[in-house]
C-alpha cells in the first residue's frame, strides 16, 4: 500500500542512493513480489519525485502487477515554485485534471491522492496549502488520500486539516505510524476513523522488526484490525535486495510469518493485506 517503484529523492538529498531508475533492476525486486503471491503495489511517488507513468505500464504488463499510482504534491523541500505561485483551488483543479486525463501525456491516471505529507512536526503554510488542495480534490473525484508523517504524531493535526475540508476521514491512510513508536498515536489515528499504515518494514535489525509486530498485534488486540495497513516504503538503492535490504516482498517472506507466531490468524492477516487494501482504495469499509 506505499511503495516506490521509480523515485528521484537525489534530487533533494543529492544522495545517489536515493534514486531508483534502472528498469531491468526495478524488473527484478518487483518481480520478486509478484513471484510470491504478491497481485497489486501501490507506488505512491508523485509529482517532482521521479515518477515514470510509462515506466510503471511497462513494469506492471512485464510482471502481472496491478500498479496503482499516485498524485498531488510530497513535502515542502521537494515542491517547486507552481506551489507557492498557485491558489489552492488551483492546485486542486490540477490534481482533479491528473486523474482525469492521465499524467504527463500519458493515459495513467492516478488511483490515489498522495503520498502528500509534512516534512517536520508541523504542517508548514505551503504544505497546508497542498493539503486542502488534496482535499478538494478528493472531494471531486472520491480517490483516498494517504499521507506522510515521520517520527512525530503531526498525523492527527493532518486529520484536523483534512476534516476541515469536509473529508471523510475513514478515507484517510496516515503513512508511516510505525515511525512515531507510540501506542496510543496509534490508537488516536484510528479512532478518528482514519487508516493506520505501518509502512517502513524494511529495516534489518530484528528489533524494529518486532516492534512493528507487537504494534500490529496491540492493534488488532484494541479492535482497530480493520484498520490496520502494511508495506516497505522501499525509495532507496540500499532497501532492494540486491544491495542486502529487505526489498518489496518482506510482508510476505518474513513479516507475516512473524505475525502468525505472535498469535494473529492467518484469517486476521488476509483482512489486513487482502481486505483492508481494497476497502482503503475503494471507501468500502463497514
């Protein structure tokens, strides 16, 4: 449900491990996914992040993957000047037009608003301004809106922002909750009815590992099952398996495999990667 297939972080960062490009690399660990069960990725790099609409048709027909994609703006180093020099409205209609004509002159239109985020533990002015634009922009088209929220609960002011705008916010993915190790975030996140994502499985040290487990596990245990999201966020050279990272298929090599010897069902953990994906996607959660 957050992924990255093609991604120019470098630009920003100037950190060549932060640039995914070569196709008969990105072939191969996402080919890895597919070959083990995996049906549809969720590539949530948007607009001056590197995206490749054309390069993700061809990844999804040479693999069998349904590839969703996303829209709308990131984090405000990575805006660029149309941020600041456009109306919110504008913005939103220039969201609307991406999902409605395809992006970048290609018939790939976006399947979800994001990932859209905060860059510190505040929502800056001009990241304001792109989340409401998101928001309108849901509210004209009816995609989700997933977010990005790192090592700070300034998810829950994303809610207040996005619920200003008339959101719904059972149409609200908070990316990146595993960042912010803290149960009761957590739990805050998914009684305002929003989904909570635990995306950044990917790190080699068990420790992170099973501290994702048991947040997982607390969850499920406090009733939030049916909101409860998982993925890699894998944007780096260094998270592919070929350079010793996890790669995109560890949910389902390693991590639900952990899940089950922590005591959760394999039906409880077909809702969370089956279920629960396509209710995020689609607005169809009871």
């Amino acid at each position: 449900m957050h992924e990255h297939v093609y991604i120019d972080l470098c630009r920003v960062t100037r950190d060549p491990d932060h640039w995914l490009y070569d196709s008969d690399l990105i072939l191969q660990e996402v080919g890895r996914f597919s070959t083990l069960g995996g049906a549809t990725l969720v590539d949530m790099t948007n607009r001056d992040l590197g995206r490749n609409p054309s390069g993700l048709q061809m990844v999804a027909r040479k693999t069998g993957l349904n590839i969703i994609t996303g829209c709308g703006w990131y984090r405000e180093p990575f805006y660029r000047q149309e941020v600041y020099e456009k109306t919110t409205n504008q913005l939103a209609e220039d969201i609307v037009w991406e999902i409605t004509n395809g992006i970048e002159g290609t018939d790939v239109r976006p399947g979800i608003i994001g990932e859209i985020g905060s860059d510190r533990n505040y929502i800056s002015p001009a990241e304001e301004r792109s989340f409401r634009a998101a928001a309108r922009a849901h509210q004209r088209t009816g995609l989700t809106i997933s977010t990005h929220c790192v090592r700070s609960p300034t998810g829950l002011e994303q809610l207040n922002l996005l619920e200003d705008e008339g959101v719904d916010l059972r149409r609200v993915i908070i990316g990146h909750c595993d960042t912010y190790p803290d149960p009761n975030y957590h739990e805050a996140v998914a009684r305002r009815g929003a989904y909570v994502q635990f995306d950044t499985i990917r790190n080699r040290a068990v420790f992170d590992i099973e501290q994702r487990v048991q947040f997982t596990r607390l969850m499920v245990n406090k009733g939030h099952l049916h909101q409860l999201l998982l993925s890699q966020d894998v944007c780096m050279k260094s998270h592919l398996h070929t350079y010793g990272g996890n790669g995109y298929a560890f949910v389902l090599e390693d991590f639900v495999p952990r899940l089950l010897k922590a005591g959760l069902s394999q039906a409880q953990i077909d809702v969370i990667l089956l279920e629960n994906p396509i209710a995020a996607l689609t607005g169809t959660r009871p």
